[in-house]
C-alpha cells in the first residue's frame, strides 16, 4: 500500500477505483475489522480502529 493513504479507512471512492489491485490484496483472508468504518483487512496498520476477527469453529 503506497505511503500516500496508508489507512484503508481514509480510501475514497476514487481511490478505491484507481488502485483496486491494492485493495484486493488488502482484504484477502481479512483478520481484523475496523469499529469507525467496518473496513476488513489482512493486517491492523491498515485500519485505523482495528478489531481482531475470531474465526468459529465449525461443530
């Protein structure tokens, strides 16, 4: 993710658009969530109130 936004929580719309590749990298297999924007993403300096997930366990 470049220095210019590092918080995906500040990314607008035109941003999101532009660098849509980034985005996807961010989010995949999310582990944690951020409690001002709900954004999900891999790691927490990418959010700026990030929530670890907890995975269920399937019974």
């Amino acid at each position: 993710m470049g220095d210019d936004v590092k918080r995906m929580c500040k990314w607008t719309r035109k941003k999101l658009q532009k660098d849509l590749s980034t985005f996807s990298e961010a989010v995949k297999d999310p582990q944690f969530v951020c409690t001002k924007c709900i954004r999900i993403a891999n790691t927490k300096k990418k959010l700026c109130m990030p929530v670890a997930l907890t995975k269920k366990s399937k019974k």
